[in-house]
C-alpha cells in the first residue's frame, strides 16, 4: 500500500508514464487506485512520430499491470517521507510473520 499512498498524493501532478510497449505518454495524474491502474488527463504522447494515432487522445486510462516507469516531477518526492513509511512497514512485515 505504499505506492498506492504515495501515487494518491500526487494527484493533480504532472506525470510521464512509460508502457511496456515503449508508449511514454505525459499527463496530468488524475486518479491512481489500489492496482495501480493510472488515469491521467490532458495527455501528450512523448514520440509523436511513431504513435501518431494517439495525437487526438485528450485523456487515458493506464491498466497498473502494462506500466514499466513512472516518472515523477523531482521536487514532488520527499525521500525521507518515503524511507520512513518504507522502515515502517518492514517492522510491521516483521512483526506479523514472528506472530
């Protein structure tokens, strides 16, 4: 749950997402949910050239399991904040399998 979390907080950023079929397609993350399925909004496709089709694609919806990378704006990511919650549901993986 925690990139769920994560993706949930930056809703409403500008996002490029990078599918296993080598589409990058840049947009505005409009909503992430518990698949990681991504919808994003007023989207432009990074090689115009090779995916001229999707020129007309004004909004997407992004299956989780077809994502290679999401590529985050850098001043939108606070590490510390994501190495703490990582710390913690490490001890929390611990403690549940020592039960």
């Amino acid at each position: 749950m925690l990139f769920y979390s994560f993706f949930k907080s930056l809703v409403g950023k500008e996002v490029v997402v990078e599918l296993k079929n080598d589409l990058s397609i840049q947009g505005t993350l409009h909503s992430v949910d518990q698949f990681l399925n991504i919808k994003l909004t007023d989207i432009d496709v990074v090689d115009r050239e090779k995916y001229p089709h999707m020129l007309s694609v004004k909004s997407c919806f992004v299956r989780g399991s077809v994502v290679r990378y999401v590529q985050l704006p850098h001043e939108e990511v606070d590490v510390s904040l994501l190495q703490d919650a990582t710390r913690k549901e490490a001890v929390q993986s611990r403690q549940s399998t020592a039960s």
